[in-house]
C-alpha cells in the first residue's frame, strides 16, 4: 500500500495529499490492517486444539524450538486424510486479494505516471525538470521492484507451494536472509539515480 501511495504521488495528484484527504491516508493502513487481521481471525484458527496450532508445533520439535517461545500463525491446506481445508485455502485468496489491490494501483499509476513525465517538454518543462523527474521516476520503480522482488514474490511462491502438496521448507531459511536485507537494500535506488545524492555519496 506505502509503494501505491508513492505512484500516486508521482502521478501529480497532489490534491489528495492536503489536509481534505488526510483521513483518507489515515484509514489506509487501518482498513489494510483490519482486513488482515480478520481473515486470520476467520481462516486461521490458532486455538491450543486446531489442526494448524498441532501442525506448526510439530515443526517447531523438529527444529528443536520451544513452540511456547513464539508467536505464530499459519494454515494447512490438506488435512491428515488429504482431504482440502478450504478453510486455509479460503484465507489465502484473501491475502493474495489484499496485496493484488495494491498491486493494480501501482500499475495503473506508473503507467500513467510514465506517460506525464515523457512529456514534461511538450507540455514546456525545462530539461533540467524533467531530468530530475525521470530520475525521481526511476528511483520509485526500482524501490517497487526490490520489494516485490525481495519480499512479495519469495513470501508468495513460499506460501503458495504447499498447494501443490510440495515441501520446499529449505526456502525458510533463505528468505530469512533476503528479509533481513531488504531494509538496506532499498534506499540505494535514491543514492543511485538522483544525480544529487548519487554525486556526493559515490562521485559518478
């Protein structure tokens, strides 16, 4: 929703961003939140007895890990008899849901942000203006890509395996390391395309 948001932004909208619209951005993350937290209140049962609760202390004992220590929640798509739960299944077209919204905002305004600055000089810009911006443009599609590259795409494909009855529980721990990174990773885009912070920093 933060990197939508960012689109819209470029986009020159910029009556949204006053003080009319400020409850809007408020409620943004509010409804984002909200909506989370009920389709894990509804889909994902966590209770001491719940197939899901059994399932993931069971692989807490296989790592050696006290289940106790941790808070966790998570759904299991087949039930012991490979019947499907579609109760789980049910709560992960929710999430998918959820993050393709936001997803289809990017898109819609980075194609439109796209075509307004390739025509800041038709429209009497200088070239210095729409260097800056197509620098400003760059930055924010690179900032896009590193998290759906980093975050979006290794969480998706490891919650979507299980659907096909595929174990791929090596990918924990890789994904572990690329989460950690991703803080440190992501403002380098800024650093790098915008001429003023690039040019002090590295010197190119």
């Amino acid at each position: 929703m933060i990197s939508s948001k960012k689109y819209i932004y470029r986009k020159g909208k910029l009556k949204y961003f006053d003080i009319n619209y400020l409850a809007l951005w408020f409620m943004i993350p509010i409804v984002g939140g909200f909506s989370w937290y009920i389709t894990i209140e509804i889909f994902f049962e966590s209770g001491s007895g719940s197939m899901e609760t059994a399932y993931l202390r069971n692989m807490f004992n296989k790592s050696n890990l006290n289940f106790a220590d941790f808070a966790s929640i998570g759904g299991v798509y087949y039930q012991t008899d490979n019947s499907v739960n579609w109760r789980s299944i049910s709560g992960y077209s929710c999430f998918v849901s959820i993050m393709v919204i936001a997803f289809i905002i990017i898109v819609v305004a980075g194609w439109k942000s796209w075509k307004i600055v390739s025509k800041l000089l038709e429209h009497g810009e200088s070239d210095f203006s729409r260097k800056l911006q197509m620098q400003l443009y760059k930055a924010l599609v690179a900032q896009t890509i590193i998290p759906v590259t980093l975050l979006f795409i290794p969480f998706g494909v490891l919650f979507t395996i299980p659907l096909f009855n595929v174990d791929w529980q090596f990918l924990n721990h890789i994904i572990v390391w690329i989460f950690a990174f991703y803080p440190v990773i992501d403002p380098l885009p800024i650093i790098y395309f915008v001429d003023y912070y690039r040019i002090p920093v590295i010197g190119l």
